[in-house]
C-alpha cells in the first residue's frame, strides 16, 4: 500500500493507495501540478480537476465514435452478407 501526503490550501490530507501503478501514476500527475511545490491552492486544485474532467470527457466521446463507426461498418457488412 502506497502513502501520498498533499497539501491543500495548508491542510494535510493523506491518500492511501492499495495500487501501487495507480499510486506511482497518480504522484507523477501531483509532481506535475504541483511544480516543485510543496502545496496547491484550492483554484489550482479546482482546475486541475476540471481538466480532468475534460480529458475524461473527450476520451468517452472518441471511444462512443469509434463504437458507433465500428458497429455501422458491422452492419453495412452483415448486410452485405
């Protein structure tokens, strides 16, 4: 189990990770944001989050496209058959 500490706005909060590549992929993310600091704002972390959120978004909508065009070329060559 994995041990990330982050500080918030001055406020400790500590993350315990049972994955440990979820916890080495989640501390580069925090090195990331953070930038050589030992502390993030609420805006920042607010932010952060928000692109995430995006990101997450996009990816959702690049996988239902590619579903939606891998099943209409399924279908066009059922039909076909």
């Amino acid at each position: 189990m994995k041990e990330i500490v982050i500080t918030v706005a001055t406020k400790d909060y500590t993350i315990n990770l049972s994955d440990d590549n979820f916890a080495s992929v989640l501390k580069k993310d925090l090195d990331r944001l953070l930038q050589n600091k030992n502390q993030i704002g609420v805006k920042d972390l607010l932010t952060a989050f928000i692109q995430k959120c995006h990101e997450e978004y996009l990816q959702k909508s690049n996988i239902n496209s590619g579903m939606d065009k891998i099943l209409s070329d399924l279908d066009k060559t059922l039909i076909r058959s």
